[in-house]
C-alpha cells in the first residue's frame, strides 16, 4: 500500500450535478501520483479548505448561511468516487454535499486551483474475487466510496456480479446525475455511476418518488428473500449513516453473508494522533473495545462493530 503524505493537487473541474451535489476533479503529479496510484475505495483524504473563499451569501441557502460563515480550522476528510491512473497523473474524483463552512468554501475551488491533501489513509474496501456475489448498499452520500468500488470490481473481479441498493429521502436526495427520467421499482441502468460499471441498481426513496418506497434496506431483504441467495458465495458493501449500516449488519447476519461496512465519524487529524473518532467493537472474547474509524476502519467487518 502506498505511504500517506501531504501532497498538492490541481483541481480538474467542479461541476455542481444537483442541488447541493457537487464533483471535484483532483490531478496528482509528481510525487502524488504514485502517492494516489493504489488507493483503495474507502479510503480517504484529509484536504486543507482553511483558505478557500466562501461563496456569495445569497447563493447559499438560507438554512446553511450561520453555519457557512463559521472559520474553518481543521482538514476535513473525503473519499474518492473515481480514480484514473495515467501516466505520470493520478487523476481522481470527489463526490460531495455542501453542507457546512469547508464544504462551501470547496465550492468555490475551480480549475486550475491548488489544493493541500493528505493520503491515503484509513483501510478501504476488500476485493473478495471468489465472490460470484457482490452487493452494494448506498444510503445517500455513502454513493462515493462505492461508485469507485463497483469501477474496481468490475476490473479486478470480472466474474462477481454485482448490483446496488441506492437509498435517500427523496428522488432529489440522490447524490446521482443522468438519472432516468422514470425510475421503478425494479432492477435497471437508472444511475450512470452505476451503469458505467456495468451494475444495475434498485433505487429506493422514503417516499416514493423515485423507485421502492421505503428504505434502501428493506428493498435489500425483500431482494434477498425472493432471490434465495448462496450466502457463502455472496459479499454485501455498504457506506452510509450509522442506522442503516446498522440494518445491513442485522441482514447480513441473518442470512450469514460477510459483510464490509464503511463508517463514519468526525476525524480531526486522519492519522490517529487526537483519537475523536472512536468505534465501538466487538473483541470476540464477548468484550468490546474502542478502535478509530481514520485508522483501524474506515471500512469494518460488520460482525465486529457494535451499534
């Protein structure tokens, strides 16, 4: 695994795909190219906002304005949702929410700029290519981490059929561009990130205005109980808020299928060194113990967290 370190990247692009949805393209060269070569998905980045603008008050939503005007003092962590090897150039994508003072300043980044980046850290995503089975589980702006996820199983295990459960309050919650106009409640290409990797998803929203109506979980144990699947030969994926990595564990135990879970937490440093990002785990000996989500995880077996 390549060794983390604090290197400059030049943005590619900041597109806006939707109301509060942005993309980021980040060029590594020199140094940070080799630095970024082996990222693996789940894995993140610490980037330096402290001195990028904030954008005009009157662009910013009024319900975000107070706390888009609070200074922004620390690095504030990011996983890839894509990422391009080419030579000389590590070339990688950012899927993010503006919600905050960092992540509206980020939105005033725009080509050309130069942004300060710490990585690769944390543990991602392991590739399990015995699978025949791979299962995605997105809750809202989980997306990023799997969208990458779903690229590198398609080139690294060929043969593992793969297919994503998306979930968000509504059609407007999703994280997603060139959606299909008409989403159902079936299996299809509904989401380019998907469907460029050759998976299919189920979409679900809370309320219905887009696919299943209901959690992207309950779609997954209706699936999974129709499907009767070989659970030894099936692997579950899931990033998302804490109550439905929550629910994927419940599933995943149920029916004895590994399972790989990417938490999140507020990380301060990303190495370690202030442990503010503490997970509660499972020792096996019928203890628990705290581990850190910028260190030990992000990603986590789901046997081990406890919730």
């Amino acid at each position: 695994m390549a060794k983390k370190g604090d290197f400059q990247a030049q943005v590619l692009y900041n597109r806006k795909i939707g109301a509060g949805f942005y993309k980021l393209g980040l060029s590594f060269v020199g140094a940070g190219a080799p630095g970024f070569a082996e990222f693996q998905p789940g894995q993140f980045v610490q980037i330096d906002l402290t001195a990028a603008a904030l954008p005009p008050l009157d662009e910013i939503p009024e319900k975000f304005r107070d706390a888009a005007k609070r200074e922004v003092l620390l690095r504030r962590p990011f996983s890839f949702s894509d990422l391009e090897v080419r030579e000389g150039e590590t070339a990688a994508e950012i899927l993010y929410c503006a919600l905050g003072p960092a992540s509206f300043r980020m939105t005033t980044l725009k080509a050309g700029d130069s942004v300060s980046v710490i990585g690769p850290l944390g543990k991602g995503f392991e590739v399990v290519e015995r699978k025949k089975l791979a299962i995605l589980a997105v809750g809202g702006m989980g997306a990023g981490p799997l969208i990458h996820l779903a690229k590198v199983l398609r080139e690294r295990a060929p043969r593992t059929e793969v297919i994503a459960f998306c979930g968000a309050k509504s059609r407007a919650n999703l994280p997603f561009e060139e959606m299909s106009p008409e989403i159902d409640e079936g299996r299809g290409n509904w989401l380019q990130e998907f469907a460029g990797s050759g998976v299919e998803c189920f979409v679900a929203t809370d309320d219905g205005s887009a696919g299943f109506r209901g959690f992207a979980t309950e779609c997954l144990k209706k699936w999974i109980e129709g499907e009767k699947i070989n659970a030894t030969e099936a692997v579950i994926y899931s990033c998302g808020p804490d109550v439905m990595l929550a629910a994927v564990a419940r599933i995943a135990q149920a029916w004895g299928v590994d399972c790989q879970l990417s938490t999140e937490r507020r990380m301060a440093c990303g190495i370690g060194l202030c442990q503010s990002c503490a997970v509660e785990c499972r020792t096996g000996e019928g203890e628990t113990i705290y581990k850190l989500c910028c260190k030990d995880g992000p990603v986590f077996d789901s046997r081990e967290l406890v919730f």
